[in-house]
C-alpha cells in the first residue's frame, strides 16, 4: 500500500495543519459513563463508537475506560467479598443487643449473642458487591466485632467493675489487690 495515498489513488501535496492529512481531528470532549455496579480495579467498560476512526471511512471502534475503585474508608473489598469492623461495648458482647451494621446498602440489623468474644467474626451473606455480569450473584459482608474497652471510668463505673470482677472471682477482685499494692488506683 503506497505510503502517500494509502491506497486512494490521489493525495494532497500540503497536508492539513489541523489533522495532517488524516481526515480526522483530535478533540478533548467531556462524556458520561455508566459505571455497571460490581466493577473493579483494572474492569474496562466500552463505550461503542467513541474509539479511533475506522479505516478507509469504516466505523469508529470503542473507547475503553479502565476503572479505579478508590478505597473506602469502613469497607475493605475483596473480590466480591466485603470487609467491615463494628466496635460493641463490652456490656454488648457480654449480655447481648442488637446492632445496626453498615452495609454497600444501607444499615442491617444483628442480633450480637450474650457471651460474644473479641474479634468474633461473622458473615453476612448476600451483602457483598454484585457481580458486574450477573447482578443476581453477590459475595459476601464479613464482619468483625471488635469489643471496645473504656479508657476512661468514673468512680461508680470502676466500682461496679470491682464488683463484678469479686463476682466473677469468688469474692476477690484481683484489680482491687493490684490497687492496694499501688494505693491510689481508683482516687
């Protein structure tokens, strides 16, 4: 194929400033795109008919927009899967209540158990993100309770703490020996 005319037969001896003989011009153009729900880092969504022209007056092919999920600051993601940490007082994880947790749709309620341990996971299923080609299939919402110990007590809480320790104990409290010994733990 000639380097001149690309195979038209005729060519311009001064090339367009604009276009340089393409026949095209290059333009900034501002679009909006319709980001499907479930798309991650790295998914491309096309556009059809947006691309570089098509030769020889052929249609114009797609333009391809490469996503980037950023971070979200309560969820982390995992393919489809989803992770959270909920913080619960300790008078939630040792006598029970009901939670709100935060999902990708809105807040669910949770029955947290009497007896519940740090760290405790749990799995919400179907909470997860959609899948970007099937929006019927959804990963999951793993959840961990993360029970939260006070920094600061008033006098009456550490007191009722001190009583619960003797109950738990058997009618000693081994945070009220370790106060004796350093006398003033609870001034």
């Amino acid at each position: 194929q000639c380097s001149q005319c690309k195979g038209a037969g005729s060519y311009y001896k001064e090339k367009c400033a604009s276009c340089y003989g393409t026949g095209y011009q290059t333009v900034r153009k501002k679009i909006a795109v319709k980001i499907p729900a479930g798309v991650d880092s790295g998914n491309k969504v096309a556009i059809g008919g947006l691309g570089e022209p098509g030769g020889n007056g052929g249609p114009r092919g797609d333009l391809y927009v490469v996503v980037n999920v950023s971070s979200h600051p309560v969820f982390e993601r995992e393919d489809l899967n989803i992770f959270s940490t909920v913080p619960i007082s300790f008078a939630t994880a040792a006598l029970g209540a009901t939670i709100k947790i935060q999902t990708i749709d809105g807040y669910v309620d949770y029955d947290v158990k009497p007896g519940t341990q740090p760290n405790t996971k749990l799995r919400l299923r179907g909470k997860g993100v959609p899948y970007y080609k099937n929006p019927q299939v959804r990963g999951d919402q793993y959840v961990t309770l993360r029970v939260v110990v006070p920094e600061k007590l008033t006098k009456e809480q550490k007191d009722a703490l001190v009583e619960f320790d003797k109950a738990m104990n058997g009618g000693t409290s081994q945070v009220e020996e370790t106060a004796k010994k350093k006398k003033g733990l609870f001034k």
